[in-house]
C-alpha cells in the first residue's frame, strides 16, 4: 500500500489540529472539522487543462507541501488514508450528484468516504464544492441536525440518498451512493469522462469554496453562495475588487493563491462560450 511513509505529523500541522489521535468519535469529528475549514475546494489548475493529481504523495505534495486547495479526487482519498493511518476503518465509496436542474449526473465520479467507529458507519465529504454535512453524518434513518441544517440518510431508488431540508421543508438529495470501497483504478476514468462531457466543471469555470465558522461560501464563476443557518443567500459578483475581496476570504490562510485566482476568475468571466460555463441556476432561499 502506497503512502504509509509519508509524513502524516506535517499533515495534522497542515489542517491545524493539535489533539490526540485515537479512533474516536470525537477525534473523527475534531479531524474532519479541521480539514474543511483549513483546505478548500478549488480547481485553479484545471481552469487550464490540467488535470487533477490521483496518488496519495501527489496529492500529498499538492495539498500539504504546496498548500494548495484540492477536490473529491484529490482530498479524499488522501484524508481517507491519513484516517486509515491514525486507526480508523476506512471505506472508499463512489457517489452520484443530484443537479439543480433535478436529475442525477450521467456518472458516479464523486467520491465519499465512510468511516466506522463503535460498529456504527458515518459518511464524511472533504471534496465537495456545494453544502454538504459540516459533521460526520451517521449512516442512519431520521433527521440529523448540524448548525441549522438538517440531513438525513434514507433508501430512495435502492441506493443511500443524502438529502438536506429546506426553509420549506422539502427534502433535496445532494447526492447518493454505492457502498463499494474504491481503489484508484476505480476512479482514475473520471478524469477522461470530464475531458469529454459537455457540462464538466474540471474545464472552464472558477469554482471554489471553504467551509467557516458560520457556514460555508462557495464560488462559481460570477456567483457567490453563502450558506448558513439553513438558508442560502446568492451574490452575483459584478467586479473584479469584489471578487477579489470574496476570494481572500475563502482562501485565508492561502495568500498565494489569491493572484492566480483572481486572474482566473477574470479569464472565465472574459470567455462565455458553451464549453466554458457551468450549468447553475441561481436561487435564493
């Protein structure tokens, strides 16, 4: 098994966490906070063509040495190996994402991570640009609340569905998935599948996202999302000294990134053709 030779102690200093490691509950949930809120989403490389890194001491490299952001492919196979490492049962699953415009994605190409502790399964998400669950989610029936929001796990269609619940009241999947533990060689097609999809965000737009005390903001090109207390509020950013402002926010702590973002979001905001936007329907709850 690759990586276990590397230096997990830089990893810890890298997401801020100074406790003890042991396989319980409380340091699951400790860890996975630590990670969102100090590595974010982003696909600056990929804005460009370049593809995201799949092995362990890439990602390793990336995330840690280079201080950088990474997403479902790279961040979570990496946090499910380090957890591994530190004595956690560690499961590798595929997920499919459920679109805004109210179907699930053609592919299974995200990556979810489930963890048991005590016997009992949690799900974990470090990779996803959208809301999802700030605190491991217990792989169970019934409503769970986390910092006003609330999400349950239910059998819809045959698979494990992740929904969260609206101001309204509705429930809305924000992905299912499939209990088959994953090696690389399971996943390494999703990047050729993106290459080729019309609709693919790993091309075209600047997306990036970090979760925060009070939530969790999230940037798709020209559109802000704030999540918080259950609701979402929207920002269409119109300038580029705003974009700039949001951008030193989700990537505090990463001040090198800043400049390359921000050129980024100019560059996807100067190109609007088909093959460079992603598919999003603003909505305000």
């Amino acid at each position: 098994m690759e990586t276990e030779s590397l230096p997990w102690r830089e990893y810890l200093e890298r997401i801020g966490y100074q406790g003890l490691l042991n396989n319980s509950l409380e340091c699951l949930r400790e860890l996975y906070t630590a990670h969102l809120r100090s590595v974010p989403y982003e696909m600056l490389d990929s804005f460009d063509g370049t593809p995201p890194v799949l092995g362990h001491a890439e990602s390793f490299a990336k995330l840690v040495h280079r201080r950088r952001g990474g997403n479902c492919l790279e961040s979570t196979p990496l946090f499910g190996e380090f957890l591994r490492q530190a004595g956690f049962e560690v499961r590798l699953v595929p997920a499919q994402i459920w679109k805004v415009s109210g179907e699930w994605w053609d592919a299974w190409d995200h990556l979810l991570l489930i963890v048991t502790v005590d016997g009992e399964d949690w799900l974990l998400d470090v990779g996803f640009l959208m809301l999802t669950f700030a605190e491991p989610l217990k792989v169970a029936e019934g409503p769970q609340e986390q910092s006003g929001w609330r999400f349950r796990v239910a059998e819809e269609e045959g698979f494990p569905t992740v929904s969260h619940q609206g101001p309204d009241g509705t429930w809305t999947a924000v992905y299912r998935y499939r209990d088959e533990p994953q090696q690389r060689a399971d996943y390494e097609w999703i990047i050729d599948f993106h290459k080729s999809a019309e609709d693919s965000p790993l091309v075209g737009t600047l997306l990036c996202s970090r979760n925060v005390p009070d939530g969790k903001l999230i940037m798709i090109g020209e559109n802000l999302l704030h999540a918080r207390n259950g609701r979402v509020s929207a920002e269409f950013i119109e300038t580029t000294s705003r974009a700039e402002e949001l951008l030193r926010v989700i990537f505090a702590g990463h001040e090198h990134m800043v400049e390359s973002a921000v050129r980024t979001w100019e560059k996807a905001r100067a190109d609007r053709s088909t093959r460079r936007s992603l598919v999003y329907r603003k909505a305000e709850q």
